[in-house]
C-alpha cells in the first residue's frame, strides 16, 4: 500500500524525523466521497490554515507550499505543486495566493483527495534518501545521493556514480561507520554527518517497525539556516501482505486508483491499474509480466494487470469482473497451472463467461496439468484455446484494434 506524502510524514514525525511545520485541507473522505461542505469551503479552510502557518511562523508573513496529495510523482512539473507568498506579501496576500492555488489544482485532471499546507524551507541543498528491500541480496538497501530533488529513476540512468549504496544486513542492522561514511562521501561536514546518521537510523526503524517496502526522502533538504535537515517529502510503501497486522492502515478506497483496483486489494488479488485497451488477467506474476511486455511489444496497451495464480486460482469470476470494470477491449487470460491446475481454471472461466456474459471478446491460453481436459471445456464453451503465449497475445492485440 502507497502511503500518501502527509501520512508519510506523519510516520515521519513520529519518529523524530524533521518535517515542515504543516496543514492538511481533505477534499475528499477516505472512502473517495467528497466532502459534503463542498469546494467553497475547502477554500476557507485553506485560507484558515494559511493564517494559521503565519502566526506560528517566526519569519514574518512565510512562504507556504500548497501541495497536492495523490500518488504521482513529478507533481512539481505538473502544477500540482505551488509556492505561494514571498517578498513584502501580506497574509491576505497568502491566504488568497493558497486558495487560488488550491483552485487551479482541483480543476485539473486528477482526482486530489486532499491538499497540503506546508510552510516552504529554504535550503542549500536537496539530497535523496530512500530504503528499500533488495530481494536479491536478501537484506536492504539504503540508496542516498547529494543531488536529490529530480527523479530518482532519471538519476540513476544519466548518472548512476552520483547514486551512493550501502547494503544493510538485516541482523545488525544499520551500523553507525556505514552512515557516517556515506555521509561524507555526500560531502556533508560537521555537524550534518551526525544529523544524517541520527536521521538515517530512524528511517531504518520506521521502515522495519511498519513492514515498508521503501521508505524514501526526496528531497531531504538541508536547511540554509544552519537548522539541520528536513524532509520536504515523503513516500512509504508498506509491504500489502504485512497489512493484517497493521490496522492503522486500514484498506481505503482513496488509497486506489480504481474501484477495481480497490476491490482487487480487498480480494488479495494482485492488480495494477492501467488506461490500455487489453485487460490481462493471468496467473504466476512472472508470466503476467511477461504477456504484460508482449502485449506493448506487439504494439498493443494494457487495461489492467491482474495476475489470479496461487491462492486465487479459483477466483476467476471476481478477476473477470474486475477485468470487465475496465473500458477494456479484451480479456486476455493466459496462465500455466502446475499446482494451480489448467483444468480447474478452465472449469473457472468457463462458469465465469456463463455468469458474466462478457460484453467483448476472450481470449485463452491454458496450459500446465491436466491441459488438455481444459482445452476440451474451453472448446465445449465455445472458446478457442490457444496454446502459445506470443500468439495469443498477438490475437488480443489484434482483437483490440492494435498492430494486426
Ligand atoms: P514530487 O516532485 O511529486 O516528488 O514532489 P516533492 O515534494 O518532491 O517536491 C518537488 C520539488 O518542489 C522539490 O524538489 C523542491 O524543488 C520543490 N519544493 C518542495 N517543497 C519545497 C519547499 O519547502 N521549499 C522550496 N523552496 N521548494 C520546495
Ligand atoms: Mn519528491
């Protein structure tokens, strides 16, 4: 589950990790019903909590960062960030600069379920940090870099040596000699070195004390005022299958990006949401990502990643649902059943097409045990049962109107 930037940081906080001083305007309630009091009033909380940040301010009238909450990164560069104030503004000046802000962000494309208030930190520098699971090495990872504040991902294409790794051993831990060179191969002097240790041992507790898949900061500003380091951001990702024992994050539909995605989440069933015009729905979350990238090598657009091997190997009427949510144009369902046998899923999704008369075309690729009892109930079912993924997926995209 992503944690959105102001739960993040209140993890942060709690740990002891700096955060700016803040207000949260909620747009939308958890379940994604907006709030009844409606847009008029979202303005005048924001205004009220722009006042708010000033007189708590020691800076006169600050600068605020109106900050729009969704899963998305680069909100900067799509408006979804705002400075608002400045030089001799006053805190009418402010308070409208927000709401104004506010206004442009809501009116755009993206469904925002809430805005946050954030008092601007001037800084020296942007720095990154983030930990994260590194499945390979069977420990974690704590990634940092001196230019924070682009996109990671750009960063470690364009120039991976300014990316600094330290692998942690999750039996001892982060020990203090591999944050304090790190520090310093970061370039951070006196004081900041201890700063960036104490606050990289609390990352690493956070993370460990709420099951996090990653734990990232970016950017960690370091405060121009000589006030040590503040994150200016926060994504936290918490591992799904560690949420039973983590009722503080319960499973909301704001956290989603679909109803179906929400649903799949509520199912235990593995789902990404896409915009493409062919819904996946296979089983082994290898093979699924394997037709995933024939699909777009074949020219074709995914709808939805949804993967019901394992344990949902019996699901296939709630994954085709969740498939037919879609304004897909397919359903493309392959899968090779070892344990999770061919024929039960046969079985499946032919009781699943009876059910849900799908409203567009289907296309099979069963194989695995007992494969060939499930060709002949697919074929007894009218459908055609294929027996090589890339030519499946070569029909699915043809059948969407893609690359013949
Ligand atoms: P993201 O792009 O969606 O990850 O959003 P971030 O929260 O990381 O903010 C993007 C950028 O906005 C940062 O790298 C900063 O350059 C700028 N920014 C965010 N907060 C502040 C702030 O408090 N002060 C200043 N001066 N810039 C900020
Ligand atoms: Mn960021």
């Amino acid at each position: 589950m992503k944690l959105f930037e102001f739960q993040g940081k209140e993890l942060f906080s709690r740990a002891g990790i700096a955060v700016p001083r803040s207000r949260l305007a909620r747009i939308t309630n958890p379940d994604g019903v907006p709030l009844a009091d409606g847009e008029g009033s979202l303005q005048e909380r924001l205004e009220a909590a722009a006042r708010e940040l000033a007189d708590q301010s020691s800076l006169g009238t600050p600068r605020l960062v109106v900050k729009a909450q969704l899963d998305m990164g680069g909100r900067g560069k799509a408006g979804l960030i705002t400075i608002a104030g400045g030089d001799g503004s006053s805190r009418d000046d402010l308070a409208r600069e927000v709401s104004q802000a506010a206004r442009q962000m809501v009116a755009g494309d993206y469904t925002i379920p809430a805005i946050l208030l954030e008092e601007a930190v001037a800084f020296n520098q942007e720095l990154y940090l983030s930990i994260s699971v590194d499945a390979p090495g069977g420990g974690y990872v704590l990634l940092a870099s001196a230019e924070g504040g682009v996109d990671i991902e750009t960063l470690a294409a364009e120039r991976p040596e300014a990316i600094q790794r330290i692998y942690i051993d999750p039996l001892r831990g982060l020990l203090p000699y591999q944050t304090r060179g790190l520090a310093y191969n970061l370039g951070l002097q006196g004081e900041l070195v201890r700063a960036f240790g104490d606050l990289a041992a609390r990352l690493y507790s956070l993370f460990l004390e709420n099951d996090a898949e990653l734990a990232e900061i970016n950017p960690l500003f370091v405060r121009s005022d000589g006030g040590g380091l503040v994150a200016g951001d926060a994504k936290v990702i918490i591992d799904d299958n560690s949420l039973h024992r983590h009722p503080e994050f319960p499973l909301l539909r704001e956290q989603y990006d679909s109803d179906a995605a929400f649903e799949a989440a509520r199912e235990g069933i593995p789902y990404l949401q896409f915009d493409g015009a062919i819904s996946l729905m296979c089983a082994g979350a290898g093979l699924a990502t394997t037709v995933f990238d024939l699909v777009n090598y074949e020219g074709g657009t995914v709808a939805n990643y949804l993967e019901f091997g394992g344990p949902n190997y019996n699901k296939a009427q709630r994954a085709m649902e969740l498939c037919l949510q879609n304004d897909s144009r397919v359903i493309l369902i392959v899968t090779f059943g070892t344990i999770a046998r061919a024929d039960v899923m046969a079985k499946g999704v032919v009781e699943a097409v009876k059910n849900l008369n799908p409203d567009r075309p289907i296309v099979t690729c069963l194989r695995g045990t007992n494969e060939e009892e499930a060709d002949a109930t697919l074929r007894a079912a009218g459908l055609e049962p294929l027996y090589n993924t890339e030519e499946a997926v070569r029909k699915a995209v043809a059948l969407a109107g893609g690359k013949a």
